[in-house]
C-alpha cells in the first residue's frame, strides 16, 4: 500500500507557452459551428457575430452607406467573446492534453515473451489478445495488462503513477493487477492478458485526461438548459423591442441589439462552464486519481456517507505487538523470550513485530540453534499456533482457545487470570496471543492495531464538511467499537462480509444518499459498482478498477478525503462562477438600456448611473467588458475556488457576498474605465 505522502503528479503551469499557443490554434478550430452548438449560448453569440460580420462586408462591397467604426468594433468584439471562451475550454483541455503527451512517451515498442505449449516464443506486444499468457523476467517491461497468474515480483509503475518505489505484484491476492509499460525489476511473474490492443488502462488514461472522452454531468445539463432557457427569454426580449423602439420614435441598429443580446444573456458562466468542468477532472489528475467520468467528480461533491476498510484505510494494515503481559510468578523477560522463540517461524508482520518488539525491549537477539537441534512449527490457520521444541521445551504461541487446548492436552491447566487478561484486551480493540511452555501459560502478547498518524483530525474534517464516515471490518464488534472510537469516525459495522457492504450502500440510498466508498479487491466489485463514488486501487484486481468509477494511481486509501474536496470545490467554483456571471448582467443592464432609448424617452438619463460618455461609448464599454471578463476569470476556472469545510448556508452567503457582490460592483468599474479609454481614443 502507497504511503499516505505518496507522490502527487506535478501541476502543470497554467499559462504555459506550449499549452497557451495550442490553445490559442484550438480555440479558432472550436469556431466550427457544429462544435459551438453544443455551448446554446455561445452559439447565439457566434451567430449574431455572423450576422453583424455579413451585414458589414455587404456595407463594404455593395455600398450601402459603408462601413462604420461603431459596427466594426461591436463585431470584432463579439468575435472576440467566442474566441476567449473557446480558450477558456482549450486551455482546460491542453492541461489534459500536456499530460496525455507524457503518458505516450512511456510506450515503447514492447517485445512481449508468450507461453505457448511448446514453449516460449517472442512476439510483439501489439499482437497481443486478452487471454494470452506472457513470462516477464527481471528487467522487461510488462507489454500489457493483466493480472499475475504466478510468481512475485517488484514493479516500477513510475510511468504510470509517477512514485518512484517499487510495488509488490503477486498472484492470487488483492495486489494481482499489472498495468501495460511498468517494468519488473526483481523475480519474475506470470501474466495473463486482460485487455486488447487500444483498450489498455494506458489507452483509457490518455483518452481521459485529454478530455476526448468526457461527457456533461447531470448538473452540467441542467445548468445547460437553464442556461439555454435563458438565452431564448432574452432573443423573445430583444425581439420585442425592435417594434416598442419604432414606436418611440428610437432608430435600433442590429449590432445595438445585438449588443444588447449578447450583454443579457449570461456569457461568462456560458463560456466558462465546459473549462471547470474539465478542470475538476484534472485536478484530481494531478492527485493521481484518474476519473472515468465528470459524473463521478461531481458526485464526490455531494457524498453524504464515506464508507471505509479500516485495514490499511484507518490503520496501517497490520497489527504489531505492543506489550508483553505476563502471569504470575513469570518474569517479563522470560515471556518475551519465549514469544520471541515461538515466532521466529512466524512470517506473519505480527509474528515479526512481537521478534522485534523482544528485541527492543529487552535486548533479545539471535541465537544459534544448530547443536540443540529446534524444531520450529510454522504458524498455519488451521492450527493458529507457531512455535519451537527445544531442549526439552515445546513453547507455542497463538490464538487463546488454541493455545489454551495446547495446554490441557499436555496435562495443565488454564488459570482464571488468563481469561481476565484476555477478555480486557478485546475490550480495548486489542488482540491477545497467548504463550505457553507446554503445560504451562508464560502470558499474553498485546497486538494492537496502530490507527494512522492525524487520520482523526481528517475524520473531524470530513465531519465539519457533513459528511458522515463509516467504519467497515470483520473484526468482532467489541474490537470494532475500540478502533471506531480511537479513530474517530461517525459509525462502524463489524464482522462485514461483501454482502454487508453492499447491503449498507443500497441502505443508505434508499435515504436519498450519495455513497462513496475505496475497494481493492474482487469481493469489493459489487460494492464499488453500487456506490455513487467508487475509488479502486491500481493495486488492486482487474475486476475492482473496473467496477469502480475512479482509479487511485497510488493506491492510497486515505485519498479519497482529496477525492471529496475536489469534487466540493468543482461544485462551488461552479455556484461561485454562475452567482458572478448573473450578478454582472445588473450593471450591463444600467449601461445598456438606457444609452438606447435615452433620445426618445429622455427620462432614462437618471438611470446613466456611470455617467457614461456617449451612448455608443456605453454600449460598446459593455461588450468590452463582456469579452474582458472571461478571459479574467480563466486561472479561477481552472484552478477553482479555494474550499473551506463550511456548512452549506455559510458557503451560500460567502458565495453571495465574494462573488454576487463581486459580480456587481466589477463591471460597474470595469465598463466606467473602458468607457474612459474610449471616449479619450474616439472609439466611439
């Protein structure tokens, strides 16, 4: 498992040159029609540019009365406001692009060793089919994906996860999985095929974060509709005041109304909206956790219940020995001895912990047993005993019960403090393991699981955030209630099976809840696939990273907490980003309507709050404005908008007053010096 501070891929620059020129060539490609008709808003925008754009060059080339400054101006800067927002998205997808570009590096021309009948024969990786058997030796690279049907090996998965250190990858466990373009360099392994040429996780990781594969979110759709709603309110608006303007004796030129258009529809979230999309995604990307869709980022931001393993999730995944308590008239000495000797053929971490902890406590070390001919008894399941027969003695150390038979069957007897001692450890959330020198109990091993430095303090974080947290384990229900309370979390369910998991999850979405949860395993499948926000581990099996709808490069389970901030923060951005987008209109509003009708309806003049230059000067300060601001507001789109685990209601206020406030007061600034600029150019 990847350390908690495993390596984060490193961010890339938001205005670099490479990123900034293709986004740049991008975005005049994104001028095709048939993509802008999926943006409504821009796509008005772009037509009406269109058509003020041909009514100009007609001007210019039949003669109808030429071409005006004013006219020209309005459609290049309505050509300008499609052109930022078509940089906007392009530079949230070169972001992904960039990092696609360093994912296909890593492929090489692979020669891949595949087990035939016969033998072996060297083939190329590319000819390869899912259930193809291939030997990878120390040294190869891995020439796709698959799991390891045999053999244990270190792997490199640097190019993929960007971590340095090697991981372990055996066979039939939760750490089966191998991935195309990692390199074995240790042992060897045997891997059997599991995806086809162009359906790779390699694949699936470039067409990702490029963006070639994303869709719209559900909320995304919404706010699309909303959003296209509102253009079609605003068209019916424009419309109908060409006949009041005749009516009041006010002459409306098509580039006055469509500035008009163009300034009351809400351009700046229209424009935005595709690029913090993309954004969220890539910066979970930079987290190395690869998202199968924006659905999934923006479900992790409205996670209600967190359900989490507490092995290797809430503790560091094994238990270690803390403490040696002997019997009565034992010393504590002679019980460590004992346990150290009983555990020297116990590969277990905790058979290695109580050698280690014999070792530092009291200074037990290695010994040679060649000329007392020891016998050593490994530790098994069936058994749950280890231990040594030496000089006479047959020392054994394990479970209680077993441990406890071991003694009556060589004629002693269990005395009544060892049950005291025992059960007091369980109630802990401890594990006792018991010593005994034949008929004869030594004392009690204490294995403790060891709760992750500061995961309490992220616990409380995800609570202040309301989220409520979950604590799964097929420990008994007093070593649960222990863990549970010592790590901080909101509930727990002990003695789970995979049918609990799954259970829990449908349980709560039956509450009207979203569910997350992080999995490594083929038994954690059906929870994964069920859970609104499923985080698999790369290390994990084939079966889990498929049924989930996130991968965590660096199998680190504690990510998923990034995971949710991430998804709060895509969320907001975009709350934020809408409440500024239609609280600017409001001072567009007071630029616009009244430099139209202030000849006929003199009146209006009152509402010129900005003291604006000229009407023309007014109305082309507006579409300044409105082309300006999308290219200020890109580096919050993409980076988004820092997040506080706040309550909803404090996050609606400060959204309000940063940003509905902001909204308002900014282009009553921004259009009075663009107004100022222009009328000392005699632009207008």
């Amino acid at each position: 498992m990847a350390s908690p501070h495993s390596s984060q891929r490193k961010a890339t620059p938001l205005w670099q040159p490479e990123i900034v020129k293709r986004a740049a060539l991008d975005s005049l490609a994104k001028l095709d029609p048939r993509i802008q008709a999926r943006n409504p808003v821009m796509f008005v925008v772009e037509v009406t540019a269109a058509a003020v754009t041909l009514i100009l060059a007609r001007d210019i080339f039949v003669g109808h009365g030429g071409a005006r400054s004013f006219e020209m101006q309005i459609a290049l800067w309505l050509w300008f406001t499609v052109l930022f927002a078509n940089f906007a998205e392009a530079m949230a997808e070169g972001r992904g692009k960039a990092q696609a570009d360093n994912l296909r590096k890593t492929r090489t021309e692979t020669q891949a060793t595949l087990l035939r009948e016969g033998g072996e024969i060297t083939v190329p990786a590319t000819s390869l089919r899912r259930g193809d058997v291939v030997m990878v030796r120390a040294g190869q690279v891995i020439p796709g994906d698959g799991e390891v049907i045999e053999g244990v090996a270190a792997v490199n998965e640097a190019a993929i996860t960007g971590e340095s250190a090697p991981v372990i990858r055996e066979s039939g466990g939760d750490r089966s999985a191998v991935t195309g373009g990692t390199t074995v360099i240790s042992d060897w392994i045997k891997v059997r095929i599991t995806a086809n040429p162009g359906e790779t996780f390699l694949d699936r990781m470039i067409g990702l974060v490029e963006g070639a594969r994303r869709q719209k979110t559900p909320n995304e759709i919404a706010l699309s509709i909303l959003l296209a709603g509102l253009t079609i309110i605003f068209i019916l608006v424009c419309v109908s005041l060409y006949p009041f303007a005749l009516y009041s004796g006010t002459r409306l030129s098509l580039p006055v109304e469509v500035a008009l258009l163009v300034c009351l529809i809400p351009t700046t979230i229209g424009g935005l909206l595709s690029a913090i999309g993309i954004a969220g995604m890539d910066r979970l990307v930079q987290h190395n956790v690869l998202a199968m869709s924006g659905r999934a980022v923006e479900a992790a931001g409205d996670v209600d219940t967190l359900l989490l393993d507490k092995t290797g999730t809430i503790t560091l995944g094994n238990r270690m020995a803390t403490e040696f308590i002997p019997m009565l008239e034992v010393g504590a000495r002679d019980l460590a001895e004992a346990a150290q000797l009983a555990s020297l053929a116990d590969e277990t971490p905790e058979g290695r912990s109580i050698v280690v902890l014999a070792k530092r406590e009291y200074d037990l070390r290695g010994r040679t047993f060649a000329e007392q001919q020891a016998q050593f008894i490994a530790f098994s399941a069936q058994t749950r005993m280890s231990g040594v027969d030496i000089a006479g003695r047959r020392i054994r150390k394990g479970a209680a019960d077993s441990i406890a038979k071991f003694v009556q069957e060589s004629g002693g007897t269990v005395p009544a403090e060892l049950t005291r001692i025992v059960e007091g450890i369980a109630r802990t959330g401890g594990t006792p393991l018991v010593v005994a020198d034949g008929r004869k109990v030594l004392g009690v091993i204490h294995l403790k699981d060891i709760i992750k430095e500061g995961i309490k303090e992220r616990f409380a974080r995800l609570r202040a955030m309301g989220l409520r947290t979950v604590m799964i384990t097929g420990d008994n229900p007093l070593t649960a209630a222990a863990i549970a309370r010592e790590a901080g979390v909101d509930d727990f369910r002990a003695e789970a099976t995979p049918e609990t998991k799954l259970r829990l999850i449908r349980e709560e979405q039956a509450q009207g809840k979203l569910v997350a949860m992080i999995g490594d395993g083929t038994n954690d499948a059906p929870a994964l696939a069920q859970a609104d926000v499923g985080i698999a581990m790369n290390a994990g099996t084939q079966a889990a990273r498929e049924a989930g709808n996130m991968v965590d490069l660096d199998s680190n389970p504690t990510k998923i907490m990034e995971v949710v901030e991430i998804g709060k923060q895509l969320l907001i951005t975009r709350g934020a980003l809408t409440t500024f987008s239609i609280a600017n209109d409001v001072a567009k509003y007071f630029a616009i309507i009244p430099a139209m009708f202030v000849l006929g309806y003199p009146q209006l003049q009152s509402l010129n709050v900005m003291h604006l230059a000229t009407p023309q000067s007014a109305i082309l300060s507006a579409v300044i404005f409105n082309a300006l601001i999308i290219i200020a507001l890109i580096p919050l789109a993409l980076r988004g908008v820092a997040y506080r685990p706040l309550g909803a209601a404090a996050i609606l206020t400060r959204n309000l007053l940063i940003y509905g406030l902001g909204g308002v007061i900014v282009p009553f600034i921004g259009i009075k010096l663009i107004d100022l600029a222009v009328a000392a150019m005699h632009l207008a």
